[in-house]
C-alpha cells in the first residue's frame, strides 16, 4: 500500500521545513511535497524605512548564511541611489562574503549534513589504529595517531554509556542505509568535534572588518571599519595579521580536513547517486574585481544552464520584468492580478492568506496552497540554485581551477562527470567550491594590503549620505551568491524612503511549491524515484534535502494514505 | 526530589539519582581528577569568580548531572544558535557532551520529524520540573499562529506545551526578550516575545541580536554550577552583563568626554577613532557587554569596527530609527551630565515593563518621521 510520510519538523537546517512524500509499494519515492511553514513579513516591515537602514533588518533574515542579505541589501541600495563605493569597500566585501561561504559550507558539512552519512555509534566499534591508518593515508593532518582516536573513542563511549545522548537522541543509528566502515564514522566524528571548534576561527575576519559575528555591520556607501596602518584605533597591520593567520588555518583545514574527509566518504557512497533533480541551474554571479555592472569582471559568473546542457549557456538579466518571475498559485498569499501570473520583483506583492488547515493538522491539501514560499521561475524554468549550480558553470565556462578540482574529486572516486547530478554531487560541489573560496579570501586579501601599499585607506564614499542630495523616485536591484545560491533584492525608493522591497532568496528557488502549470521545484523534482530501506526512518530523504543546505526549519510523522499513524519505533 | 529549583537551590545540594555528574563523566572519558580540577578552575576564571568559590563550583560539579535542555525555534534567524556555537570559554563540544544534555534542537539534532518530538515528550516526562527549556525566536499570535508551523501545530502551542513543566525558561536574543525584527511596525504576525506567552516560571532574558557567545554560555554555566540562576535586574537580565551601559565601558568614551566626534564614516575622525554619537550611536542608552566582552574571544565590537551601536539590545529599537541619526540633540561639551541623564531615565524605563510603551513611542516616532529625539525621554 502506498503510504504517505510526514517529515516535520527537518532538523539540522534554518527555519521551518516540512515535506510530505508519498511513497510506493517497494518504498520508493513516487511524489514529495516541500512545504515553509513559516513567514515572518520583512519585506512589509521594510516599507517606509531609511534606505540606509535595511541592510540591518535583510541581514536578520538568516543568521546562518548571516551578512550575505546585508550585502545583498548594500548593494541594491547603492545601485538605486547610483553609490560608487570605493575599491576598498569593494575588496573588504568580496573578504568578508568569501570567509561566509567558506564557514558555511564547512558547518553544513560537519555539523549539518554529515549525520545523514555518519553513523555515530557504529564509531564505538572502531579499531582506532586503522582509523589512524585511514586517516595518515588520506592527509597530512596531524591529529591523527591511534592515541588520538582512541582517547576520542573512549570519551564517545563515556557519553553513550551514560545514557544522554544529546543532540545524538534518536538518530538513525544502524540503518542500513549508511555504508561506511566503524572506523571512517570513528574519523568523521573526530573532524566534526575539530570543525566544531575551528568554524568560530574563521568568523573572526567579520569581527575584525564588521565588528561582530553573527550580523556584522555594513553600511550604504562603503564599510565603517576605517584604515591606517599608523594607529591603533582602525585597520593596521596586527588585525591585518590576524586576517591573515585564520586565512592560513582556513585554507589548511580544508585542503587536510574538509576535503580528504569528503572523498573518503564519498567514496562507500558512490553507488547513491539518486537525488538529481531538475537539470537547470541559474547563477547571478558574484565576487566582482571591478564593478557589479560589470558582469564579466565577476569571479563567479552569472548563467544558466537548462536539461544538464553543459554546452549552451544562457545569459540572464534580473532586471528584465520577464525574466525572473514569482507568482504564488500554491503559496498562501494572493496577488491582486490573480495568483497563477508570475510577478517581477519590481511589480511584486506580498499579500498573506493562509489557507491551509487550523493548527493542529496532520495533512495539507497539495491541489491547493500548501506553502509559505513563493514559486520563483526563471523564463518560466523552476531552476536550482547553490553550490552545484555555480560548479556546473564554471565547469562549462572551463575555469581552471574549478576544473581541476572536480576532475581531481571525479578521479579519486573512479566516476565520471554524470555523478555530478545527484545528491552526492551537489554535496561534493560545496566541498569543492569551499576551496576556491578559501582561495578567494586569501586572494582579496593580497588585494587590500596592495590597496593600502598605495596609500589607498579609502573605505567608504559618503558624497551621497542625506537623503536630499537623492532622486526623488528610483528602483534598483542588488545581488550576490549566498552559500545556498543566487539572492535578489529589489527596491524601489520614493521621497527617501522604502516605497516596496522584494526578496527572493536561494531556499525559494529550491524549495518552492509547483507552479500552477504543476511543474515541481528542487527539492520535490530531487526526491522523486529515491528509494527508502524503511520510510518510517526517512534517512535518505533527509539526506537529499539536507545537500540543498535548506534555509527555513522544522519536525516528522508517518503516516499511511488514510492518514493513520503507522507504528513508531523506538531508535537507540 | 525537585533538583534544580532555579530560585532556591544551593549549589550541590541536589542530586539526581542514577544519573552520572560532571566528575563521573571525566572519569568515563578517561581524564584524571587533575583534568577534572583544571576544568573547574577555567569554570569558575570564566564566571568571573573569586578564586575562593573553587571548591563550590567544585562540589557542584561532583555531584551534580547533566540538565537536560530542550532548545525551541520560533520566527526567528538562527543568529543566536550560531552565536553560542561561537563561544571561545567554554567551547561548543564542552558544553554539549560534558555539562548539558542539548537534547532537542532544531539545528543540531540528528532526529528528525516524530522521533524528534518523541525525544521532546520523553524529557518532558522523565525529567519534569527539571530541564531547561531555551527559546529562540518570537512567537506569532495573530490568525491562530499559522505564521510558524512545527509538526503540524503552532509554536504558540508547542511552547506553552515545553513550559509547562520546565525549571527554567531562557530567552536568548532580541526575539524572544523583547521582540525583534518580526514584531517590528507593523508586525504583520502578531509576533511578541516569551514573557507574553510564559508568564509562570523562572524566566532569564538574554537580550542582544544575538547575544554575545560567552555572555549566552555563562547563563548555561552559572545554572549548572551553582544551581540557581544569574541574578538578575527588573528587565530579568543577568546582571553581570547588562548593568551597565556600553557607553560606560567604551574606549571612546574619552573622545565623547572631550567632545571630539566622527562626523563622516571615512575622514581623519573616523580613523582617529573619535566617538560615533553623532553617527547616531546608541551606546549611551544601550545595556550590554560589547564593549567589555566584546564579540569572538574579544576580537572587537560593533564600534570598535568603526560603526555606531544601533542598541541591539533595547527593547524596540527597530523601531527607534532611523540608526544612524543621533540620539536626542543633547550638550556633549566636556561633560557627560546629560548622557547620563539619558541612560537614568533609560532605567526609569526599564522598571515597571515600561519596555512596550518605548516601543510603541518608537513606532509613533517612526511614522511621523520625528526621530531625533529620544524615545527614553517619554519613556
């Protein structure tokens, strides 16, 4: 009988996710609904606020991937108000953004998603001298004699004996769908203590350029972090040293850790390629070396690829009303010209109604709204966003280094490029792409010391600070590639204020409802055809939407067609 | 026995049975008694403790087992679970395998869906009147809470579910103290903060968007070792860290003292690093430990990175904009009467939860486009 499983809340993501998934007689995946369960109406608090003020209030919009909305924001501001900001601010930005993704991308590998693949207590069964052999096979990282993972196991042991588990409760544990051996799981939890403890390093370079982290400060016209390397009250050579001492460590514990760790696992995994989804793939393009204008000038380049055709690439322009759209056939809002009519940003409306059925509930009706998230469109493609996206590009356009690397990753693993398109490959993607960030920050950190050899300590541009030296009624469009994929603000300011605010941010792309065309998103279009070894622990469903890095949250029931709850195991 | 009564308990003086203390968890992992005293030694250096209360954190931490702590997420940003993961004393992995038992968070948990929930109902059950219940987040109010829906039902149900028998609420952040960006004007989700909805129970408010890391894990530790709560002032912060204003501690403060300001974000002032008050920095009104403490092991603060204190954590300061306009047109020339002014009728406010009505003033302000004076002054 097919039965119909409830997963919600989904631990180990921002926000608030559910997804409902009907699953067949031989316990495959046949059709998955994605569903936000929550709204919290920034864009209606935005109106009638300061310009200068909205980066603060964007930026709270995620504290995970915090500061990539007040980038995001900055951006879209100045772009309006027609800012220039000075070279510095440009190269502090592009620094900043970089160590974001590269802290990112490795606390969803370790802390958020590595579950789905790690099994925690098989680690007890561990001979730690072969994980030391393991781990001196694979890395030069020197946490790694059979001392070390023996003193780690015992403490392991410790706090299982001791019957609470924490943030351990009620995992998975045994399943058979995790394949690897005691000792690579006894490895993975190592590293994820010690990525644990370093990811708090990296954020530094926020603290040091934005004052704090999470959230640091940005401003309208440039950054407020002044330099001089002749005093101590602004940017000089010991915070510059600082910068540069986590930019070391960082590249290091990636190249030793993050990636040895990822081939490793990835290889017992090669076999599970499921979770490819829908094939097309937009990026906007980010880490400008001249202006944001000047696409060509970006690091990560702006495109589209759609059916996995790595040999066309499509330009894209947000700011053609025809080309990324919203409308919200299956999201509870409503729309004044009708809710199945895709909106431009510039022209979007933000009208809540709910729907759905009174709290508490056990099933949404998936032929009528059933979701917080808009459905985005790119020329009326549902498109993936995020790291696999910006590889493929890449890969297409034939950047070296990005090329090396996945070839690198694909040979180590003895598959070819295909593997790319699965859950696995967008997992491998991240990894990938976290050591070309690395390499970014060290790079626009060479930049800022060339900059500041020149004499040049400008950092922002306040020629148009008051608000009466402003247009009386412009609209303008800022973005940048968060860790989960391309972001887009639009803003329209009238008489020095927010007259509308849009935000279309990576999750909405990926996790959106269908459209009213039925044409599934990311995340529903990736979990079709996957196969379950038991639907009442949904472990592989999990895993597909965890590589999507979801940016919402929340919790799980099963149930059959009928809406019974099928019988609960107890796990662990 | 009822443990951990967060108002009366003496440190060590409760003991649940069967379960393991701190020093039997040492011993399990295979560390010494010297390890297990050098831990409480760095415990009580990071409480900012006397070095004659080691043999009560000591004795505390002997016979005392790990708390359980159920971690909720309302509408909120995750800033302040990333922020506590942040801590530098006592780190992450310290606090989650040797002193609590995180046994339910949204963003860390390897359960998911009802075995999730299953092990909220289990520690609701074995543990009653026993574990901690920290929140993050608002709680949307209006149509019925469909603005935040877990599991099925509305956080507004399932918070009032998790504190029904909890020792202790925590409230960590901007959100869940106060309000915060959600419950800005015009708060489109009926969104308010923790002390709305829990009104029976020991309540902390962490207050700050987020809170500083190791001013978050020092509520945690203080709980753990003494058994008892911070003491707190009448807004229910810890006192340690928001009895004073970030003003008071500001390395700037000589700047403001000698009437010597930054009046454009890159010119000779700025990087003299002269005080932000005409930046429209809201130190002076502001309680919190940023410029103390300051964020990420004491790497700096939002001013000492050049930009004004927007007062992240007073209550309603997203509506007391615009940020970057000076506080209320007061004298600044040598003397600092008049900012403290400012900050004595901040605490006259304080009292009396006074903290809505500053808000809503706020929000007047915000409408009528007359912000330069200060809410405080009404307040």
């Amino acid at each position: 009988m097919a039965k119909k499983i409830v997963v919600d809340p989904i631990p180990r993501i921002e926000g608030h996710l559910r997804i409902e998934a009907q699953v067949g007689e031989n316990n495959v995946i046949e059709d998955a609904f994605s569903t936000g369960t929550m709204w919290r109406g920034i864009e209606l608090i935005l109106k009638g606020r300061d310009p200068r003020d909205a980066w603060a209030f964007a930026e709270r919009i995620c504290g995970v991937c915090t500061t990539v909305h007040a980038l995001a924001s900055v951006r879209c501001v100045e772009d309006a108000l027609g800012i220039v900001i000075p070279d510095n601010a440009r190269i502090i930005r592009n620094l900043m953004n970089a160590t974001q993704q590269t802290q990112d991308h490795l606390v969803h590998f370790y802390h958020l998603h590595a579950l789905d693949w790690v099994d925690v207590v098989s680690a007890l069964k561990a001979d730690p001298k072969e994980t030391s052999r393991i781990a001196q096979s694979i890395s030069s990282w020197p946490k790694s004699s059979p001392g070390y993972f023996n003193d780690l196991q015992q403490r392991l042991t410790g706090f299982v004996e001791s019957g609470q588990l924490g943030i351990f409760s009620n995992g998975y544990w045994g399943h058979s769908a995790y394949k690897l051996p005691p000792e690579v799981n006894l490895l993975a939890v190592a590293h994820y203590l010690e990525a644990l403890e370093f990811q708090k390093e990296i954020v530094k370079i926020h603290t040091v350029f934005g004052g704090k982290n999470p959230h640091p400060n940005y401003l309208v016209g440039g950054m407020a972090c002044a330099i001089d390397p002749s005093r101590d009250t602004a940017i000089n050579m010991e915070t510059l040293s600082m910068v540069k001492k986590i930019i070391d460590d960082t590249m290091t514990f990636i190249d030793q850790v993050y990636i040895p760790d990822l081939i490793a696992i990835a290889g017992f995994y090669k076999d599970w390629l499921y979770g490819g989804g829908l094939g097309n793939y937009l990026c906007y393009g980010d880490f400008p070396e001249h202006s944001l204008e000047d696409t060509s000038s970006l690091l990560w380049p702006r495109g589209a690829i759609l059916n996995r055709d790595l040999s066309t690439i499509y330009d894209v322009d947000p700011r053609d009303m025809n080309q990324v759209t919203e409308e919200v056939s299956h999201s509870w809002y409503s729309y004044s010209s009708g809710d199945d009519k895709g909106l431009h940003p510039w022209e979007g409306e933000t009208t809540p109604n709910y729907t759905g059925p009174k709290p508490p509930f056990e099933h949404l009706d998936h032929e009528k709204k059933y979701s917080w998230l808009k459905t985005p469109r790119w020329n009326n493609h549902p498109m993936e966003v995020g790291p696999l996206a910006r590889v493929l590009l890449q890969y297409a356009k034939g950047d070296p280094m990005i090329k090396d690397t996945v070839n690198m990753v694909l040979g180590k693993l003895d598959v070819g490029p295909e593997a790319l398109y699965s859950t696995l490959g967008r997992t491998a993607a991240r990894g990938i792409e976290c050591r070309q960030t690395a390499g970014f920050m060290l790079h626009f950190y060479n930049e800022l010391i060339d900059n500041i050899k020149k004499g040049d300590y400008k950092t922002a541009n306040t020629e148009l600070w008051e608000p009466s030296s402003w247009p009386s009624d412009v609209k303008g469009f800022g973005y940048t590639e968060a860790p989960r994929g391309a972001l887009g603000h639009w803003v329209h300011i009238k008489n020095e204020k927010i007259e509308d605010y849009q935000i279309v941010v990576p999750s909405t792309w990926n996790a959106s409802p269908r459209d009213a065309e039925g044409k599934v998103g990311a995340y529903e279009s990736a979990l079709r055809g996957t196969p379950m070894a038991d639907p009442e622990k949904p472990l592989e469903l999990l895993r597909t939407v965890h590589s999507f890095d979801p940016c919402l949250a929340c919790a799980s029931h099963v149930f059959d067609m009928n809406g019974n709850e099928i019988t609960k195991v107890t796990i662990v | 026995m009822d443990c951990i009564d967060p108002v009366s308990a003496v440190a060590g003086e409760c003991v649940m049975e069967s379960k393991p203390t701190y020093a039997e968890i040492f011993r399990q992992r295979g560390l010494s008694r010297r390890d297990f005293l050098k831990f409480c030694s760095l415990t009580t250096v990071a409480l900012g403790l006397a070095p004659s209360f080691l043999p009560k954190v000591i004795h505390a931490m002997e016979t005392q087992p790990r708390t359980p702590v159920i971690w909720l997420h309302g509408l909120e940003c995750t800033c302040c679970t990333e922020s506590f993961i942040r801590s530098s004393h006592p780190i992450m992995a310290d606090i989650v395998f040797n002193m609590i038992s995180l046994d339910y968070d949204d963003t860390l948990s390897a359960a998911a869906g009802h075995q999730l929930e299953e092990v909220r109902h289990r520690i609701m059950e074995e543990y009653k009147g026993q574990y901690i219940l920290a929140c993050e987040g608002n709680v949307p109010m209006k149509d019925d809470g469909v603005y935040c829906l877990i599991g099925g039902d509305s956080y507004k149900n399932l918070l009032t579910e998790t504190a029904k028998d909890a020792a202790a609420v925590i409230a960590w952040g901007a959100c869940a103290t106060f309000g915060c960006v959600q419950n800005a004007d015009p708060n489109p989700t009926g969104a308010v903060p923790i002390s709305e909805i829990v009104t029976d129970k020991p309540l902390v408010n962490v207050p700050g968007c987020p809170p500083i890391a190791e001013v978050m894990t020092s509520v945690i530790t203080h709980f753990h070792t003494f058994g008892t709560l911070p003491e707190l002032d009448r807004m229910k912060r810890p006192k340690a860290f928001y009895g004073t204003r970030i003003h008071d501690k500001c390395y700037r403060r000589a700047f403001y003292d000698a009437g010597m300001f930054v009046t454009d974000f890159d010119d000779e002032s700025a990087r003299k690093g002269w005080c932000l008050y005409k930046m429209g920095c809201k130190g002076p009104t502001t309680y919190n430990s940023c410029s103390k403490t300051e964020w990420n092991d004491g790497v700096s603060f939002p001013i000492g990175s050049g930009h004004p204190c927007f007062g992240c954590a007073s209550p309603g300061f997203w509506d007391n904009g615009p940020f970057y306009k000076r506080l209320a047109d007061v004298s600044f020339l040598g003397t600092d009467t008049n900012a403290d002014k400012i900050g004595a009728v901040a605490v006259g406010a304080a009292a009396a939860g006074a903290a809505a009505h500053a808000a809503v003033t706020a929000v007047k302000k915000r409408k009528t486009g007359n912000s330069d004076e200060s809410v405080q002054n009404e307040g």
